[in-house]
C-alpha cells in the first residue's frame, strides 16, 4: 500500500476524533526531524507513525479481536489495556496494509512501551510520540535533548512514565521497565 492511500486510510479512521489526528500530524512532524537530525530513515519512519494510533479509537473487544490475527489472545493479556492499540495498529498494518518490514511493525507495537533493543526506527517513533508540540506538558529541555541525545531523551521519557504510572497506581508494562534499567546500564544516564 502506498504512502498517500496510507495517509487517507488514518485520516478515514481518525476522522471522528480530530485531536487525534492532529496529534499523528504533530508526530509526523517531529519524526521527520528527528529522523533528519539523527540520520533515521525517514519513510519508514514516517509509514510507521502514520499508523501508530490508528486503532486507537476502536473498542477494546475489537482491538483484542483485531491483534488475533497476529498473536494469542495471551500475549496481549499480558500488557496493560492502554497498550493494547499498538499491538493492534501493527495487526492492522501488516494484514490491512501489507506493510511486511518488521522494523515499522516493531516501532508501531512498541511506541508506547518502548523497549530493549530499539532500532533507531523505533526510538524516534517513541520520542516523537511522546514530545510532540501538542504535549504541552514536555519542557523544552526534552525536546532540545531529543535532538542532541535520542537515548538520553528515551530514557528521561520513559522515567517519566514510570513516575506517572506510580503515582496514580496503574499497572505498568514490564516492557518498560526492563528497557529502562537495559538503557540506563548501556548507555548511562545523567
Ligand atoms: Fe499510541
Ligand atoms: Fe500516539
């Protein structure tokens, strides 16, 4: 599937949640530049962010019955409910899309709970996810970090979401965890 059909299929499924496609839009933006300044492939990074929300707006039970094309009902099991749309957006990529590089898979399925290993694809979806110019919680100096360190940025990003998800005792996803503690040893944070 091409580039521009991608592009019309996301604005069809977001079409009833406007934020939410800003909030693609917003992605989009920051993953060029990041994949500019990071020397990052921008096509894949732009395929991947393109569909990384875009079952964000369906139902759990559809969600579920969606990422059954690719995995047990068990492995989703194992991740928070917030999760699951990234697992399901990747089923969808693959079987809706046809998009069989397991590079854009892997950024879509773990742009929300990052983990070890990230291709250079994958950290720049991840970052850009999470700092877009629409989150206006995020300083300046993370984003002005995102471009100098990417892993720097990666490791203060999902930091933060583990203070966040602790303070307000949700579950937390063990993928995070074991990337966090995996980042902090290879590359050594500040
Ligand atoms: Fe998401
Ligand atoms: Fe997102």
């Amino acid at each position: 599937m091409d580039i521009q059909t991608i592009e019309r299929l996301v604005s069809e499924e977001l079409a009833s949640d406007p934020l939410k496609l800003l909030h693609v839009r917003n992605c989009l933006e920051k993953a060029d530049e990041l994949a500019l300044i990071h020397h990052g492939d921008r096509t894949k990074v732009r395929i991947a962010v393109l569909l990384h929300d875009i079952t964000k707006l369906l139902p759990l039970k559809r969600q579920q019955e969606l990422a059954s094309h690719c995995m047990g009902p068990e492995d989703l099991e194992n991740h928070p409910r917030e999760v699951w749309h990234a697992y399901s957006a990747a089923c969808y990529a693959r079987t809706r899309c046809d998009i069989q590089d397991e590079e854009v898979l892997d950024a879509i399925r773990y742009h929300t709970t990052g983990r070890k290993h990230m291709s250079l694809t994958e950290k720049i979806v991840f970052v850009s996810d999470a700092i877009e110019v629409g989150r206006t919680y995020v300083t300046d100096d993370l984003r002005e970090l995102a471009k100098m360190d990417l892993d720097q940025a990666l490791i203060q990003i999902m930091q933060d979401d583990l203070e966040y998800l602790r303070a307000r005792k949700r579950q937390i996803d063990p993928l995070t965890i074991e990337a966090v503690n995996y980042y902090l040893e290879t590359q050594g944070g500040h």
